[in-house]
C-alpha cells in the first residue's frame, strides 16, 4: 500500500473503528471533520507519512497542524484510530494504559497517546465527541484515559458536558475532572454531587475523594444520607484510601446500617474497605470491627507495610 493511500486510510476508517463493538451494538457516527483544501490535505497526509516512517521532523510539523483546528481534527482522528486498534485488539486496560502513559507497552497505543498529549487542548474537541460521547463503554472509557492524561487541557471542553442532558456523558466528563484533579475542579465535583443522577453523583464523590482529605467531611456526610444506596456503596468503596479514625468511625457505622437493612452489599463494601484501612485479613463481622474501633487512636490506623 503506498503510504498516501495508507495516510487517507487512518482518516477514514476511524467512523468504522470507533463504531465496531459487536454485531448487536448500535453504530456511533461521529461528526464528520472538517473540509480540508487540498493543500491542507496533502499536508495531513505527508505528515501520517512521517509518522508511519518515524520522521523526527515530525513534532514540529504536528505542532502546526496543531495551530489550526481543522487540521488538528484530522490529525487527532488519526490517532483515535490507532489507540482504538490497540483497544479492539485487547492492549487497553488501567495497567496497560498505566504503562504506555510511561512509554512502555504497546508501540502504538504509546506513540497515539504520545503525540495527543503533546498536542493538549487541539486534540481534545475530537476525543470528546469521537469518544468520550460514544454510546459503547469501552470506547468512552478510552476517552476518559486519554483525556485524563491530557490534563487541565482538557477541562474548557469537558464543562459544557457536565450539563448535558445524557446522565452517562455527565458522568464521563465527570471521571476526567476527577482525574485531573486541582483546586479548579473542586466545584465541577460538587456541583456534581447535586445532580439527580445516582451515577453521576457517585461518580462525583469518588472525584473528591482523589482530592485528598480535606473533603472527607463531605464524603463522611454522603456515606450517612445519600438517598441513594450504589451512591453510598461508592462512597464506602472510595474511603478505603484513607486511615483516619474518623473514617474508620463512619464506615463501622455505615456497616451496622446496611446490616440492620439487609443491604448485603454495602455491607460488603463498607467490609473491604476496612480491611484495606486496617490490614485486617479473614472472616469479620460487625462486633469484631468495632473492637478494632476501639483500639484506633485518634490520630488515625498506624501506617503499615503493604
């Protein structure tokens, strides 16, 4: 295949690889890119070219594609199809994503992932609605990925999505704001833990969980009167990073609760995270854990060896 007719193939095919996700699923058609003239198109698919023949040249030329957003979309496409190849050929998931954001793993992925960081807030229009919008999970959680290690670039465009009339994209928007973390997205995530969607606020307290202990009063209070029982269980689950007594305190508490309710899964959930805070290995139940609250100091569960 010449490498032109290789370039056109990248562009092309990312409706057809962003789609596919099994014969039953329905078929995502992103918004078509773009027109390019033929001179920007030419400059495109040179720029592919140096890509496939790693040309060191490359970055600078992909930094000006870059500088305007037409070229930038078709650029960005390019490269939403190689990290969804790499996805569709089961070389994505949170370690291996883990590993190409550090420059190991799959070759493509960690080229793909590469140069859309480096290109920050030009690619993110594209990975939104190529991705992040998609209706098949995995692909939006590929999104969320690469959104996320894109950073603070990435939150202009992520907050018209907070208000979006689909729970499930206020709810994506919502894991890369998280993720992203800082003091800036503080109010995305709680205003998030005022929308009426379980999911979304679910997805909101597990963000300021990320944020650090400064907002475990807020999520102290949600474990006690979330109306919503998988909103709870979230937040349980999210705790489970943190070892001070007050925690410890809210979760033995949230346990006798979901006993007396017969909230078996809470239970479970309030029941592991216990153990990742204390250490505590085995068969437990609700009286044991509370003679365990009552050795915990108040300065917190002693630091241990993982």
């Amino acid at each position: 295949m010449r490498p032109n007719a290789l370039a056109l193939l990248l562009v092309s095919a990312v409706t057809t690889a962003c789609g596919s996700a099994g014969g039953e699923a329905r078929r995502h058609e992103p918004r078509p890119a773009p027109e390019l003239s033929p001179e920007d198109r030419q400059r495109v698919n040179e720029a592919l070219r140096m890509v496939a023949r790693n040309d060191p040249g490359f970055p600078a030329v992909r930094d000006a594609l870059a500088g305007r957003p037409d070229t930038a979309w078709w650029l960005t496409r390019a490269f939403v199809v190689d990290a969804v190849l790499a996805l569709d050929q089961g070389a994505v998931d949170d370690v291996a994503f883990l590993r190409a954001v550090a420059g190991q793993g799959n070759a493509s992925l960690v080229r793909s992932l590469n140069h859309l960081k480096a290109m920050g807030a030009a690619a993110v229009p594209c990975v939104v609605e190529d991705l992040l919008e998609h209706p098949h999970t995995d692909r939006c959680e590929l999104g969320v990925r690469i959104l996320t290690s894109i950073g603070k670039d990435a939150l202009p465009a992520l907050e018209p999505r907070l208000t979006h009339t689909e729970p499930r994209i206020r709810r994506h928007a919502l894991e890369v704001v998280g993720g992203v973390g800082g003091p800036e997205v503080v109010p995305l995530l709680e205003r998030g833990t005022r929308d009426p969607d379980f999911g979304v606020r679910a997805c909101a307290y597990q963000g300021l969980a990320r944020q650090g202990v400064a907002y475990l009063p807020r999520l102290h209070a949600a474990l006690r009167s979330d109306p919503d029982p998988f909103v709870r269980r979230s937040v349980a689950k999210a705790l489970a990073g943190f070892r001070d007594r007050g925690t410890a305190e809210a979760l033995v508490a949230y346990l006798a609760e979901c006993q007396s309710a017969k909230d078996g899964e809470g239970a479970a959930a309030a029941d592991a995270s216990l153990k990742r805070i204390s250490g505590v290995r085995g068969t437990t139940h609700l009286e044991s854990w509370r003679r365990w609250l009552a050795t915990v100091p108040a300065g917190g569960v002693p630091a241990r060896n993982e």
